[in-house]
C-alpha cells in the first residue's frame, strides 16, 4: 500500500461507480439535445477576478471557500468553484452575441470549493451545468425548470417538486435589504456569529442559515416578493403562470435566496425523495448583471446547477435503474504457448467486429484462466488449443449453461453476432 493517499475531501472514482456516473452523463446528453443546448468544454481555472467580481466578494465561495494561486507569473488563479461565471466569460470573450440567442449551452465537470467535507459533498465535485444566455424572457426561466425536472424524470428520480422565489434585481433589492434589517437589527444579538458577519455585508444570506435558532428568528422576515418592483413581479408572475402551465409542482418558498451573488429575479431548487424528506438536486436561477460584474454588456441569463455526486447517491437511494454495466462478451482462453498467437488473433478479430473482448495476461495456469474467464461475466469463452488450431474451429463455451460446441475459426465472429 502506497504511504500517499488522496487529500481530505477528494475521492477516487472506480469502476464499479463510475459506469453509473456515465449513465448519468448519457442521458443528460440526450436531454440537452432534445431542449437544443449544445456541449462546452471550459477551462478548470480562471483568474480569480472571475469570481470575485462575479460571484461576489461577499459570499462565503469568494471568502472561504476558493481554491487560489499564483502561476509562476505572479497571476492570481482560481480552481473554478462554479460554471456561471465560466460560462458567461466565454459567452462575452467568444462572441456568442453574434449568435442566434440565446445561446444555450451546456457543460459537465469538476469544481472545488474549500468546505467540511460530508455524505455527497467534496471538495472536487462534478457539475451538470445548463445555461441560456441573452434572453430575459420569464418563459426561458420556465423552460430551465422543465428541463431539470425533464432530466431527473428520465433518470427515475421520484416525487419531484420545484421551491421558487424572486431574489427581485438591483432596484427593488436595497428596499427589502433595508426592511430586513430594521426587522433583525433588535435581535442581532441573537443570530450566529456568521449571520452577525452578513448583517452589514450581505443580509439576504441570513434568511438561508441552517440554524434553528437563526430560522426561528427570520420566521417572519419581510419577504423579497413583497418588496419586488413592478417589472420583477411580473417577471415573476409570468413564471408561476409558466409553471402551471406545464403541470410542475411547485411551491413558492420567501427563504429560497441562493447563495451567489449574482442572482436576480428568479431561485429555484428542485427537490425529490419522500414527502417530508426531500433531498435538493439542482439548483439554479435568473443572472441578467453577472454579465456586467465581469466587465461585458448587459446580458441576461438564466440556467441551472446539478451535483453529479448527490444525484448518483439520490438513485441509488430510491433504487433507480442506471442499465446495464459494461461487460465482457467473450474471453478467448488459450491452452497452452504453442496457441497463444492465435488467440491473440481471434480477439483482434473479436473485438474489431464491435463485441466486447478479453484475454488472461498473467501467464497462469489453464485452470486459473477458466477461473478467470468465469469471473469476467462473459457470456462465452472462446478456448484456443492444438487440437482447435488444428482443425480450423475453436471451442465455444457457453458461460452460464456449462454447453459447449465446435465452431469454424473463419465463422466465429459472424456467429457469435447470433448468439450475444
């Protein structure tokens, strides 16, 4: 055993997961094409501007929780925590305006966020990412919901419901940042010390601590959809009109806030799991000044965040099918050194014609190759010897009924194509 292993918060993903976390991948893929996004791959680290302009230089992600280093240069770069941002510096540096807009976009990979690690949650973690950019439309907002729920449909995911808010925008947010704090300002003494810190710095955060004590206290905060202007609660109601529209449960939750900077207008998280014991599976909502923090134009968007971790694990939990595991289809098995050249040319041959093939490397004994060749959950072993190599044919033998025949070397391939 090796004296290094991986850091804190980071995990190995193996084969016997990593087929599942494919499935995932496949029909995501599938999905984004039906809703008309197309794949971006984007750098895992950028300059830490990025971020700290366009996430927010008071959120916890900017304060606490970034991966940051200079490069031999003296450039100050960040492990990417999130995508947005990403997503939308490439949007403006690319030229994705000249496009046809919005333009969608998608992406999948890992993120890094310095945080406890716990059940689902590490400090390298995987991301679906979906995006719309250049569009305020509130009927892209809706489409971003139906698309979240559409993709956990198809995974199998179950009892599926959307909590929605309104974050509201620059304009009406300083009237419900004020009236908040005139309500907490009497009990300040009273919430956790990390509330206390976002009182003056960003108070929305505190309608989102985890802490009972804290919850008890924003009970009855004034909520952001009654301090919204006009142009927001229309936005808004255009939303909830969207969602009955397409039949999506949902529920409109005043504590739902998000913990980025860069929201404006719409929140939502999607939920799903036992009634009373949901898991949240995405995440995500409107960004129409992310654009603007990073020094572009103004350009609205709109799109959505998914653990892959967390919904690999929410499967698992309600027993959701991810197919068929990679197998093996035949292992060819030779008896002796004198018919090793020909089952090396048999797999070729094999596995050339599109079937899943394998052989023993390890130079064991003819038992322990069968042994192997049992193990490997092939449905044939293909087995190779003098007397095969002598009169042209192989042995086939079926795996799983122990039967076995004769078959023409020249017609192996074409007849197991009949038989797997």
């Amino acid at each position: 055993m090796s004296s290094i292993k991986a850091p804190r918060g980071v995990r190995d993903i193996l084969p016997g997961e990593s087929w599942k976390w494919e499935h995932v991948f496949s029909v995501t893929r599938k999905v984004a094409g039906d809703f008309g996004y197309r794949e971006v791959h984007l750098p895992v680290f950028e300059h830490t501007e990025l971020f700290s302009r366009g996430v927010g230089e008071t959120t916890d992600v900017v304060e606490k929780e970034m991966y940051t280093f200079e490069d031999r240069s003296g450039r100050s770069l960040t492990l990417r925590p999130e995508l947005s941002a990403s997503m939308v510096r490439s949007y403006l540096e690319n030229r994705m305006d000249k496009q046809h807009q919005p333009a969608k976009l998608w992406s999948a990979g890992p993120m890094f966020r310095y945080e406890r690690p716990q059940k689902g949650r590490y400090r390298q973690f995987w991301q679906i990412d979906f995006e719309a950019i250049g569009s305020q439309d509130p009927l892209l907002d809706v489409e971003s919901i139906e698309l979240s729920l559409e993709l956990f449909r198809r995974l199998g995911l179950s009892n599926l419901e959307v909590l929605v808010n309104s974050v509201g925008c620059p304009a009406c947010r300083p009237v419900h940042r004020k009236a908040l704090q005139d309500f907490l300002r009497p009990r300040l003494k009273e919430l956790c010390e990390s509330c206390r810190g976002r009182f003056d710095r960003n108070p929305l955060r505190i309608l989102d601590c985890k802490n009972p004590a804290c919850q008890a206290i924003t009970e009855d905060a004034p909520s952001t959809i009654s301090c919204l202007c006009d142009e927001c609660a229309a936005h808004f109601d255009a939303v909830r009109k969207g969602l009955a529209m397409i039949g999506a449960s949902f529920e409109v939750d005043n504590r739902l806030v998000r913990g980025l900077d860069y929201y404006t207008k719409t929140a939502y998280e999607v939920l799903s799991g036992e009634l009373g014991a949901q898991n949240a599976v995405c995440g995500g909502g409107r960004y129409d000044n992310l654009a603007e923090s990073i020094g572009g134009p103004h350009t609205p968007g709109m799109g959505f965040a998914a653990g892959v971790e967390r919904i690999v694990l929410t499967m698992e939990e309600q027993g959701c099918s991810f197919g068929e595991p990679p197998r093996c289809d035949i292992f060819v098995v030779h008896a002796d050194d004198s018919s090793l050249d020909a089952a090396v040319s048999a797999l070729y041959d094999i596995r050339r014609a599109g079937m899943a093939g394998d052989m023993d490397y390890t130079g064991r004994t003819l038992r322990a190759r069968f042994k192997t060749a049992g193990a490997s959950g092939a449905a044939f072993a293909c087995v190779l010897g003098p007397e095969e190599i002598a009169s042209g044919k192989v042995t086939l033998k079926d795996l799983r009924s122990g039967e076995q025949q004769a078959v023409g070397r020249a017609e192996l391939v074409g007849f197991l194509k009949t038989v797997l």
